[in-house]
C-alpha cells in the first residue's frame, strides 16, 4: 500500500488535490502537513493523517518526506528551499530502499507563469507563440531566470541523479469554487474582483488583450489524478522534461475577463458601472499576472487521457464574484 505526503493542504489547489486523490483512492495512506493548530480539524475531515508541522523548518519537512513513497507538494511554486528540503528527503528514503518497488516519486506544482512576458495588457510578439509540454526542448529551454524556473530545475536536476521520479504539473489561470477543507478561492480571478471592489471599478491592465489560458479547479484535481496513475504504474522512462505537464483547458484575454465580470458586480451593486476600463500596471501593480501573456498547450494531459469538461471561465465568473465577496 503505498504511501503520500501532501504539502499545501490547507491551500486551493493542495485542498482540491487532497480531496481528489481521497475519494480516488482510498486506499492509499494520505498525510498532510498542517501548519496552523486551527485547520488540523478540518483536514483531518478528509480521513487522512495530519502532522502538525511548519513548512520552514525544513529539516522536518526532510524528515516527513522520507517516511513515504509519494509527495505532492502545492505548498508554494517558487520557494526552493523547501523544495531542497523535500528532495533530501526523498533522496534519504532511496538510499535507505524503502521504496522497494520504485523510486521515491514527486508530484510538484508549478504554473504557467514559468513563461509569461513582461506584457503591460498588451498581446506580444511573444505571446505568438503557444508552449507545449509535448516538445521536450522547448520545456528545457525555458530561461533560468523565469518565475518558478529555479524551483523547476532543481528538480529536473533531482530526477536526472536517479534517486526520485518526478513528475510537474503547471496550472494557468485557475477558476471555480475549491473542494478543499479549508481555502476554496483561486487568485487572479478574485484578485480582479477585490480590485474592482476597492476602486468601485472593473478595471484590467492596458488594452486587455493579453492572453492566458485557464483551468476549472476540478479538471485540474482530474489531471492529478492521471498523473498519479501514471507514476504509479512505475513508468518513470524518458527525460524528466518527458513528465512536465501544462494544466490548460482554455484560452482568455484577460480584457474580456473583467468586461464580462463589470455587469455582474455592478448588478449588485459592488461597482459604480457596468463597464470596464483599462489602466496602466502602475495603477494596479498587484495584477502583474494578469496583466502578461502566458499560452500553453496541454498535449501531454491530453495523451493521458485527460478530458477538460468543467464550466468555462466566463460561465463561472457570477458565482466567483458572489463567493469572493462573501470573503472581503
């Protein structure tokens, strides 16, 4: 029976994965790293173990992770020394051969962002160029100095020394209501919301044509699922550029995001109009990610057999708004 860790639990997309792989498998034995004494209750719901632990203190985190076969970590894309810390652990499990089946295995959670431009709501050049995780050189040639870059190619470079079989998976924009114990609100789609609330306007950056992709929450818990199956099934061959996975289902400018969000937050009566307007980043440097182009395509998901059908970002955009600001 093998063994998981979970780091990020408590957060959106840690919380909807934790429930995912639960109800998929309930025969697997799930931990979760909890940080706060107020949230063990209610991870512990899901019918997993909780170990009530910091994730800075990283010899911890070392030692939690070397006690099981599989760690998925949605704790946080760019922090590499908790990254570090998890790779020791994972390394120490292997040299000590408890995962006698196969190597420790990694399940890590980066995103899109990986290769977003320096756009200013404007569609780039760059932007031209749709990124897909099927085309091992162009996932290795991503530059270093990328957000979550750093992060990824400490792992890469994991996988490449033999002792873990990681696997990555890279969300766009996520959407909808999360299933998880604790956080159910996304970012960047909330984050627009609260923004319109305080200037009693819907604004986007620039002109708005700035595209990304996006993903329901829950098609993301589904590409998980298949991801895990497949490193389950001991399939650790090719690169670890083989096992990066783009989460996109769709595409959005994000202009047209914050038009269609303007009506309904004006219906009640959270924004002086229904319109929306562009404003320049200086005004809202905060929406720095909404505010650059990011495209990617998910071949390798969709090889595995992954099937997006979840509502779209626009379908789902009146129940955001009313759930984001049930918490402002």
């Amino acid at each position: 029976m093998p063994s998981l860790l979970i780091l990020g639990a408590t957060g959106y997309i840690g919380g909807s994965i934790l429930r995912a792989i639960r109800e998929a498998h309930p025969q697997i034995e799930i931990t979760a790293l909890v940080r706060s004494s107020t949230d063990i209750h209610a991870v512990k719901s899901l019918g997993v173990r909780v170990v009530h632990l910091n994730t800075s203190d990283l010899s911890q985190v070392s030692a939690a992770c070397s006690s099981v076969d599989i760690v998925v970590n949605a704790a946080d894309a760019d922090n590499l020394p908790l990254t570090c810390s998890v790779l020791r652990g994972l390394r120490h499990r292997y040299a000590e051969g408890k995962s006698a089946k196969r190597k420790p295995i990694l399940i890590h959670t980066s995103g899109t962002g990986v290769v977003a431009d320096d756009a200013e709501g404007t569609f780039t050049d760059y932007a031209k160029k749709v990124w897909n995780d099927n085309v091992e050189e162009d996932i290795e040639a991503i530059s270093p100095s990328q957000p979550h870059r750093n992060v990824d190619l400490e792992i890469f470079a994991a996988d490449r020394e033999g002792y873990v079989s990681t696997y990555i998976i890279a969300p766009s924009t996520i959407y909808g209501y999360g299933s998880g114990p604790v956080n159910k609100l996304s970012q960047q789609i909330p984050g627009l919301i609260r923004l319109a609330v305080e200037r009693r306007q819907a604004v986007f950056v620039g002109k708005g044509t700035n595209v990304w992709n996006n993903v329901h929450i829950q098609d993301l818990g589904d590409l998980y699922l298949l991801v895990l199956k497949l490193a389950l099934s001991g399939d650790g061959s090719g690169s670890p550029y083989s096992r990066f996975y783009w989460a996109s289902a769709a595409e959005h400018a994000w202009g047209d995001v914050v038009k269609a969000m303007a009506p309904v937050l004006y219906k009640i009566r959270a924004v002086d109009a229904p319109d929306a307007f562009g404003v320049p980043l200086s005004e809202a440097p905060n929406q720095v990610f909404t505010a650059n182009n990011s495209r990617t395509i998910s071949e390798r998901g969709f090889e595995l057999g992954w099937k997006p059908s979840r509502p779209s970002v626009f379908d789902t955009l009146e129940h955001d708004v009313k759930t984001t600001l049930t918490r402002i």
